[in-house]
C-alpha cells in the first residue's frame, strides 16, 4: 500500500480509529492490532513475502529468547551469527543472487574460462533491506547486552513490522522503537496535530516536488544520448530534487503516522542539501541508514580510530556497502566510493566535524562563505546522483562527458520545457520554505505557527491544493526498489 | 481525542464536499465515451460494422464511407482487453453484426492501456462503460483519475465557456485531427516511434503482455467465428519518419503474430497499411494519425475490401 494511495486514506482512518478507540484499554490488544494493520499494510503489494517477515520475526525473537540465558561466549557467538545469516541470506538471495551470478561469470570468461549459470526470475520484496537491518539491529543490541531481549512477541512483531516504517525506514533501533510498545500510549492532541502537519508536507514533498521532477529526469536521463550538456544538468538537479522530496517525503509521512499513534521514530533526513560539507551532508541524508552502518559497522572495524590507511579503508568499506545496499548494481558501488573520495580529506584532516549547527543558525541569510560551501557540496552531490541514477556506468560517463562538452553552454531543449519552467518555480519555492524552517524538525514544523487560525488553515488548504493540482495518479518511492 | 477529530473533520469537510461536487460536474460533462456507449445500448443491434482499436481506428475510419451500417467504437489508446470488454458487453445486443475492424498497431501487441502514461483513461470505461475492470480505487472516479487543474479546465470549458466536449461525428469519427492544423511529419515521425517502441520486449514485463495480448486476439476470433462474423485485422498506415525509427524486431513480431493468428481462422483476413503507397504525405495528420483527407480515403479502401470479401 502507497502512502500516496486512496487506498491508505481509507485505512489510516479506519486503524486509527480502532486503535483509540476499541483496543485502546488493552496495550496488548493495541499492539496486536499494528501488527495486523502492517500485514494487511505489507499484504497489499504481495501477501506472498508476509512469510519473510514473519520467519523474521520468529527467528530473530528466538535468538533474542536464548541469547538471554546462555552465557557461554561461543554459543552466544554461534546465535548471533544464526541471525546474521538468516537475515542476510534473505536480502542476498533476493537482492544480489542475480547480479554476483553475473559478476562471476563476467569475471571467469575474462579469463578464459566459460561458466554456465542460470540467473533466477526473482522480484525484490518491497522494504526487505529496511526490516532486515532493523531486525538485525535488535539482535546485535541483545548480544551486546544493550538491550534486554523481549519477553513479548506480539510487542516484538509489531516493532519488526510497525507499517508507517516497514517499506522504506527510517530503520528504527531496537533501543528506540522496541520499549514503545511496553508502555501504554496516550493520545496527545499536539503530537497528533504535529503528526498530521507532517504528513502533509511529507505528501507536498513527494507529490508535488518529487513526482514532478522525476517527469523531467526519466525524460532527460532515459533519452541522454539526444540531449546536450546544459540540459543533461538540469536532469540532474531534477533528479537531486526528486530523490529528496520522493525520500525525505516519505520519511516525514512515516514519522508523521506514527505520532498519531503515539511513537516517536527517529530523525531521518535534516536538511541536507543546506550542507556545508560532505562530512555534514551524511549527518543529514538517510541518517538512519549512516547511523546503522556508523554503530554496526565502522565503529566494529576500527572506526576513525588507528592510522591513516585504516582510516582510509574503513571509510571506503562503509561507503561502499552503504551504495552496495541500495541495489545490485556497480553504479551505486560508484556512487558509494564516490562519497568516500569527497569525505576522506575531511577526516584525515580532522575537519569532519566542523559543522555541526544548522547553517546560520538564527539568521535569514547565510554569509557568502557558508553559501559558496554551500553550493560546492551541493555540486558534489548532484555529480554523484549522476551515477546513482545511470542504468550503468556506461551510461553514466557518456552522462558526464556531455556534460563536460562545448553543449553545456548551449540552451537547455528538450519536451514539455514550459513545463518544466512550472516545476523549477515549484522547486525554488520549496526551497526557501525549507531554507525557513530549517532549525524545525521539518520545514513546516513552526512555519506559521503563530498566524492567526484562518490565515495558518489557508496555507494548509494551499498546501492540499497544490497536491491535488500538481499530482498525477500515485506513484512509486523510489526507497521501495532498494 | 474530540478536539483533534473536530478539527480534522472540519478541516477535511471543504475538501470532501469540493470533491464530490467537482465528480458531480465531470460526471455530467458529455463525452466520448458515454456518448458511444449511449450509441451502443440503443443501436448495437442495427450494426454490421463494427470498428474498434485506438486512435489508428478512432481517426482513421469515417463510418460515412461504409456501404453498410457501420460504427466506430474505437477510443484513444484503447487496448486489445477493452476492444473485447466492449464486445462482450453488447454481444447478445449485435444481431446484425457481420465484420470486425480491428487495427493491430505497432505498439498493438506490447501494450495494455493500463501499463501506460495514458492508465487514467481506465476510469471511462469503468464510469460510463460499466466495465469493472480495475482493482484501484482511483479508477472509480473522475476526480482522482486526472490533476485537479485538468478537471477545471473540463469542467470550466463545458459549464462556463459553453465549449463542446465531444470529439466524434454521431457515428464515433474523431474530428479533431484535420489537415488544415496537421503537426510536422519529420518530427512526429521520431517521437511517436520512439513512444511506441518497447524498451526490451523480451523483458518478462512485455512478454506478459504479449501473451495476453495474444490470447485476447485469439478469443476475439474466436467469438466472431463462432458468432458468424468477419474480422479485418490491419496494421495502418504511417508516414515514412514513423515507419523508418521502428524497432524491427517489434515490427516483425507484430506483423507475422497477426498474420500467422489470422491464417488459421477462416473468417480473419490480416491486411498490412503500414507501408502501402496509396497514402501520401497530405493524407496524415501525424506521422502515424490520418487526417480527414486520409481518413476518407481508408475508410474507402476497407469498404472494398469487405465487399469484395462477402
């Protein structure tokens, strides 16, 4: 089920009602109906792939159950690498079988050596790298005694299976998510305001910023070979947009949903394209996702701790498996190492953390210095998308040569310009509402606060007209093909 | 809890009632497809000749032509699983059917309506059809199917500016294709073929739907054999900028499907246009649409050959 769909408009209704108002005496109850509500919620696209989850579900509680009670150190060991595999070996059989299969063979016949092998007719099921590392997160936290592993299976169901967070993140922490549904939920009016004003942006994000930027970028980058380099450009900055608003978009409908139903998810994007430096973009971008990879991964190899070569190697290990886990495709293996070249001088220089406050902080405009940062890690961005959108890397550098081209000082050609001219006002608009409320959790979080009522309920009819002017039928997150 | 229900109900009152006013209006707007289907429910049993297909059809047969008591049912960018929905829906109704004209297009034989950029047009048949053939909700209903500034337009130029909304002559011709505003044959050429081509059609994506594609011809032939009727099946004509960007391996597959289907059913004949010198640049509209110029002269040209045919 899409969030952009009427088909969540009618189940959100329908679950929040019953969940404050008929299982809202049992927490049991309560939680035993998110867990039904996610199935139904996963269900939709394909019931088939509810037996991930819930193998899922059931091996990783077991673990959990074990780990508990054995104290032997290899036993523990032998458990937690059960977990590990379970789970990984899903996500590599489904996400990656194909493509080493390929790789393998690629690589074999450059040798001389013809292999046979048959690659499988697999389809991803939607949101299995997101529940698979949350689910991982809870085992790796039992192991290493941070967290007390749960007695309550349908609490721990619903913590693998929470629907506004299943099919694109943010990926929760076991330590975070999982003691929410101990405690009994009230219902808090502000938080559930603050809830639906969240929600609304997130679907202005993705509807009307995102779906109309992806029209634009599928047209320029699936037809680049007849574009020149100055609206190759512009198909990257379209497509810098859409990834944001299309991501960044459903993060705040998934945060926005849970507060109606009394969680508080964790942070996941925080105005990234306003940073000043590689280092403080990956503070901001999917900050989920480089918190997991940070505690569960960089931090075990070694972190920035040691000498310079393992710093250097650490850092390309978590860039690469960060771009590996978007997809099997070297594109984003590029993109990946791409990001470590961009985010290496800074920590061997030990200027990684240099920007830790939001860019002039208290301040309508930022001072040409932070604004020419700005801009330069915004340029860095937008060149490393180019290989995160590609088909391949063929495709890719033919992108980039163009680019590099005499064409890039050429007029921009290609259909539908006039209205692409609607969608950049559109994307300028957005981003000086952003560059507004960027001190907020998100934009809108205090834009208008203390406007009179009428005033303040016109913006947010302006904000639903919008949606309703600028979207088309409902489409797909991108989130959901990694 | 009552506060914050309050608010949100108040807050989405305007836009629910907005909504069902604006389906109201839409859903009372003439159109095509209420307008053929109206045709259909009252005449259906009077029709010999029945044309269906997408736009190839829709502006490319003018039943004025025909000997016999003809029909254009065809709509824009209606797919093989709609032309059979709508003769299944009248069949018990076409007593006096004798022919069939159904184009196999280029694009025919890998393309579904719903698979497309043009899927908001599923909702016609399913509101003025009947058809239930959708399992979104959005496919329900006029306001949801298409971007709030379309439905204004529609809905200002019909209600407020007087504007007809029927495209078709009183026999389902589309008119709105003439040769006095006929579009750049070089450049059109390009673009419609690069819309129409498939970008793997041996991707597991078309061949599902080549093969459904396949078995809804074959039911079609089918029910018109066993009904005693003919059918023409016939890949149209296009301009050369058209012909000379198509896939060939799409464009073989297409034509030697359709003639190899045809060859087995005594009561088919598969004619293809596509090439076929009697059109000439001033008788299309597009690269891959005729005008009215064109359309006359098809429609002529297939009137012969059903009544050489008999």
């Amino acid at each position: 089920m899409l969030f952009n769909s009427i088909d969540f408009a009618i189940f959100l209704p329908i679950v929040f009602l019953l969940y404050w108002f008929v299982t809202n005496k049992n927490l049991k109850l309560q939680n035993l109906l998110i867990v039904v509500a996610s199935y139904v919620f996963y269900g939709w696209w394909d019931w088939r792939f509810l037996s991930l989850i819930v193998f899922s579900t059931v091996v990783d509680y077991t673990v959990g159950r074990k780990l508990r009670n054995e104290e032997k150190q290899l036993k523990r060991k032998i458990l937690l690498w059960t977990s590990i595999l379970v789970n990984l070996g899903f996500l590599g059989f489904f996400k990656y079988y194909n493509f080493f299969l390929d790789n393998f063979i690629t690589a074999f016949s450059f040798f001389g050596q013809e292999i046979q092998g048959n690659s499988l007719n697999i389809i991803l099921p939607v949101g299995i790298s997101f529940y698979t590392f949350q689910t991982l997160s809870y085992t790796i936290d039992v192991y290493k005694r941070k967290l007390e592993p749960t007695k309550d299976f349908i609490a721990f169901s619903a913590f693998v299976s929470f629907f506004p967070q299943l099919v694109a993140g943010p990926i929760e922490r076991a330590t975070n998510l999982l003691p929410q549904f101990y405690n009994k939920r009230t219902f808090d009016y502000s938080k559930a305001v603050d809830g639906m004003r969240q929600i609304l942006w997130g679907l202005f994000k993705k509807i009307v910023i995102a779906d109309n930027c992806a029209e634009f970028a599928n047209q320029i980058f699936n037809n680049s070979a007849d574009m020149n380099g100055s609206t190759l450009v512009l198909g990257a900055l379209f497509f810098t947009f859409q990834i944001y608003g299309d991501f960044s978009g459903y993060s705040d409908i998934a945060i926005g949903t849970s507060r109606l139903f009394g969680f508080d998810l964790m942070r996941n994007f925080n105005f990234p394209y306003f940073s000043r430096d590689i280092a403080e973009f990956w503070r901001r971008w999917h900050i989920s996702l480089s918190t997991w990879f940070r505690d569960y991964l960089y931090i075990p190899l070694g972190g920035s701790r040691g000498g310079t070569l393992m710093k250097v190697r650490n850092t390309f290990i978590i860039f690469i498996v960060s771009g590996f886990w978007h997809g099997p495709n070297w594109t984003f293996i590029v993109w990946g190492a791409l990001n470590a070249i961009y985010f290496l001088p800074l920590l061997l220089t030990n200027n990684n953390r240099n920007n830790l406050e939001t860019v002039a902080q208290g301040k309508l405009l930022p001072s040409i210095k932070e604004l020419s940062f700005m801009i330069l890690t915004f340029g860095l961005t937008v060149f490393a998308w180019i290989f995160f959108r590609a088909e391949n890397i063929g495709h890719a550098i033919s992108y980039i040569s163009e680019i590099l081209s005499l064409s890039l000082f050429s007029i921009p050609k290609f259909a539908g310009m006039s209205r692409a001219l609607t969608t950049i006002i559109l994307v300028a608009i957005f981003v000086l509402v952003e560059w507004k409320g960027r001190e907020g959790q998100y934009a809108i979080s205090h834009f208008g606060i203390k406007w009179k009522r009428p005033i303040r309920y016109a913006m947010y009819y302006a904000i639903i007209i919008a949606i309703f002017w600028f979207g088309g039928k409902e489409q797909q997150f991108i989130y959901f093909q990694f | 809890m009552k506060q914050f229900l309050t608010k949100v109900i108040i807050i989405s009152l305007p836009i629910l009632f907005g909504a069902i006013f604006m389906e109201f209006l839409l859903r009372n707007t003439p159109n095509d497809y209420l307008f053929k289907k109206q045709y259909l429910d009252k005449n259906s049993s009077e029709i010999e000749t029945l044309i269906l297909g997408s736009s190839h059809s829709f502006y490319g047969f003018n039943p004025e032509y025909f000997s016999s008591n003809t029909f254009n049912a065809s709509h824009i960018s209606q797919s093989l699983n709609y032309d059979f929905e709508i003769l299944k829906k009248y069949q018990d109704q076409f007593k006096n059917l004798k022919t069939i004209i159904l184009p196999i297009s280029y694009f025919t034989l890998f393309g579904k309506l719903e698979a497309g950029s043009e899927s908001w047009r599923v909702k016609n048949y399913i509101i003025y059809y009947g058809l239930n053939s959708s399992k979104s909700l959005i496919d329900y209903s006029e306001v949801l199917s298409n971007r709030i500034n379309v439905n204004i337009k529609r809905i200002a130029s019909y209600y407020v500016l007087g504007n007809s909304t029927i495209s078709c002559t009183d026999l389902g011709w589309g008119t709105s294709y003439n040769s006095k505003n006929a579009r750049d044959l070089a450049e059109t050429g390009k673009t419609a073929s690069k819309r129409h081509t498939r970008e793997d059609i041996n991707s597991d994506k078309y061949q599902l739907i080549f093969q459904e594609n396949i078995f809804i011809l074959e039911s079609i032939i089918q029910w018109s054999n066993k009904n005693n009727v003919k059918i023409l099946l016939f890949t149209p004509p296009a301009f050369k900028t058209y012909r000379q960007n198509l896939n060939q391996e799409q464009l073989k597959i297409t034509i030697n499907t359709s003639s190899d289907i045809c060859s087995k059913y005594d009561n088919c004949i598969y004619d293809n246009l596509l090439s076929d010198t009697n059109f000439v640049a001033t008788d299309f509209y597009d690269a891959d649409h005729l005008s009215e110029i064109g359309a006359k002269k098809l429609s002529v040209l297939i009137n012969e050959r059903i009544n050489k045919w008999k």
